[in-house]
C-alpha cells in the first residue's frame, strides 16, 4: 500500500514533470511517507524537486492551533529557509502573493471524508487561486479513512462556508484527489491538475474499511486522534452547534454522541431505541462519565454515551453517524422540550446563522429536530433522495 507522496518520492518519471519548476507543498502533521517522515523533509531531500514554500490549513502546518477560529501566521521554517504561508489566518483562500511563490503546488493533506474538515473546503480554495493564475495542483492521493459510504442532505445553494464548499452530502465518499476532478467539474474551473493515485488502497477490505491497517494513524488535526472519531465525526461534528460536549478537553474528543451535566443518557439512549431502532446498529454505544479539562462545560461532570464504531461493534454500511447524531438530537427534544440545544455563536466566519444550520448546509436538520411532529422517516425522506443522487454523480470521479 503506497499513499500518493510514497509513489512520488519513489519514481524519478512521476517526478520528471517538476524538474526546473518552482514547488510549494500544502501540509499538517499527517503528511508523512510510509516511513513517518514529514513530506516537507522528504522533498527537501528528494533529487529534482526544488521547494519553494509551503503552506498551512486550519490548525497550522504543525497541527498545534486547538479550536476552530483559532489562527495561525505566517512564519520562516527555520530548518528549510522557506516561508510557510498560512491558510487559516488573515486568509482562507490563498492570495496572488502567496501563489507568487512557487509554479506547482502539491496538495498532501489527510482528510476524513466528510464535507465540513475544512481541508475539502482549502483544496477548492486553492484549485480556484491556480486558475486565476496560471499555477498547477497535484494532488498526492491519500485515504478516505471511512471508505466509500454516502450520507446526509446536500449542501444548498446559499449555504455554501468554509465547512460548506459545494453540493455534496456530509459523508462524500471520495479521496481529495478524486475531490479535486469534481470541484473542476462543478465550478468549471480552467486548471492543470494532476492526482499521484495511490496504490493499492482497498477500501473495502476489514478491518479499516478505508483506512489500511499497515499504517500509522497519526492526528490530521488536534481532535482527530484515531479512526473510531474518523467514522463517528460526520455526526460528532454536528454538536459543535450546540450546547452539548463533543467531549473537547479529555483524550477521546468527538467520539461521544453527547456529554451534558444535565441530561440522563441512559434515558437519551432508551428513547432513541424507541424511535428508530434501526438507527442505532452498526456500532456500541456506551453510558459514559467526563469532566473536561477545558471547552464546554469545563470542569463539569458530565453524562453523555460513548461511541464505539470499532472492532466487532463495527458494520461498515449499517453505521449512519449523521442519523444516529440527529436521533440523539430528536430523543433529547422529546426529553426534554424546552431544553437549550442549539448553540449561538459564530461559527467559521459566519455570523448571521445559526452553527448547526451552517454545520449542515441549510436548516432542514435542525427544523426536523424541533418538529414535534416530525419522525424519522420524515429525516429519511429529506436525505436519500440526495444521498442517492450523490452516489450516481461521484462515480465518474472515481479512481480507485
């Protein structure tokens, strides 16, 4: 199993195209080689290729920046003398002085396969900047950890942010590489572009489904710690608009379906098997007690349920995070109906909506929640019509 960066570094043919070109890198802490060395140390070292910069996402190039909205500057990489622009800073998409910097860029980012990591949202960023002026992207290939599943309603139009780049479900199913030929396709943009496939990915195949397991996890963000949270986030990442913990501050963040002082999970948990059972299957869920060390709720007992999408509990087509997510939601409305669960405040530069609206690309979750009337085959009504069009639409990008 080779990742795009592996097959670059091995094959002087696959490199050929850069020679006498200036080359700028897009990084964070997970793009290693197979190895575990960072790509920006092994193309410094790589014969032929000339590194002229390197650029930083969301939580830096060194993966050190915490919470969302929390920015990182531009700095001096004072091992390799280049400048490392920042992403997620002053700017988000990168400027004509930044793309100044170098001829080629290529793009080595870990994803997770949903629409709101923000990673999605920085390779059109950058694809759109490259045909404004005349740049190439190569897109070193890399997983999708949770593999090919397809969930959620599709973004709609007006509702586009930087957790929001385009029409397509919260779990997209695609590889960036595989990203970057739809965005070309859907904003119609004129750029040379390349993708460094990888070899040998199965994304079928147990026990990662997605994720091989000859390879090390290592954090892509601060948050992400391994692929149990990869597979739970296209739901986990949805309580980020509310009041609820996503378990920030203790060690197994966004792993948690909820974590409050003042619900009763066990109680949650019996109202979701209620409602739709269904729901539920594909993985364990767990009563579980933390006090964060910091963010929501911060030195506070709190009871929530603890997801275990892992092991034996896993069933790779059978677990729906974005479902089972909103029947907490739905069970806690039904709990407890006057209870505050959507949070206000801005949320990635958006200050005029409400964060779980934005989280999902519209309000057709959140008004399904608070419909006292609304059951889940109302949810199901609204999303497989989209999910469905989805999985016709992205199978001409496919690569692997």
């Amino acid at each position: 199993m080779k990742f795009g960066i592996d097959r670059l570094l091995a094959d002087p043919d696959l490199r050929a195209p850069l020679e006498g070109k200036r080359v700028a890198l897009v990084a964070h802490p997970a793009s290693l080689t197979e190895n575990l060395e960072h790509s920006l140390d092994a193309l410094m070292a790589c014969p032929g290729i000339r590194l002229t910069s390197a650029f930083g996402p969301q939580h830096g190039l060194k993966g050190d920046k915490q919470d969302n909205m929390v920015e990182t500057e531009d700095f001096l990489d004072p091992n390799c003398g280049i400048p490392v622009f920042s992403l997620y800073g002053e700017v988000r998409r990168p400027t004509p002085e930044m793309m100044d910097s170098a001829d080629v860029f290529l793009f080595d980012l870990q994803d997770l396969g949903c629409r709101i990591y923000t990673f999605v949202t920085t390779l059109l960023y950058m694809l759109g900047a490259a045909a404004k002026q005349g740049k190439e992207v190569w897109v070193l290939d890399r997983p999708n950890p949770v593999g090919r599943p397809v969930e959620g309603t599709v973004l709609q139009p007006g509702w586009e942010s930087f957790v929001g780049a385009g029409a397509m479900p919260m779990r997209h199913g695609l590889t960036l590489g595989e990203m970057g030929r739809w965005f070309i396709d859907e904003f119609r943009l004129d750029v040379e572009y390349r993708v460094i496939k990888m070899e040998g990915w199965q994304h079928e195949a147990a026990p990662g489904f997605g994720w091989p397991d000859s390879r090390v996890w290592v954090n892509p963000s601060p948050n992400a710690p391994n692929l149990n949270m990869a597979r739970a986030y296209a739901g986990t990442v949805m309580l980020e608009g509310t009041t609820l913990s996503e378990g920030r501050g203790t060690t197994r963040p966004l792993e948690v379906l909820f974590g409050a002082p003042d619900l009763n999970a066990r109680a949650v948990l019996s109202e979701m098997e209620r409602l739709a059972p269904d729901w539920l299957e594909g993985c364990a869920l767990r009563e579980c007690w933390f006090e964060p060390t910091f963010h929501k709720h911060e030195k506070t007992l709190c009871n929530g349920l603890m997801i275990h999408a892992e092991k034996g509990f896993y069933h790779h087509y059978r677990f729906r995070p974005w479902r089972l997510q909103a029947l907490a939601f739905k069970a806690i409305r039904r709990l407890q109906p006057e209870y505050q669960l959507w949070r206000e405040f801005p949320y990635e530069y958006v200050y005029d909506k409400l964060a779980i609206d934005v989280i999902n690309g519209g309000p057709s979750l959140r008004e399904w929640v608070d419909d006292p009337r609304s059951r889940p085959g109302d949810l199901d009504d609204l999303a497989s019509p989209d999910e469905n069009r989805w999985i016709e639409e992205r199978r001409h990008y496919f690569l692997y």
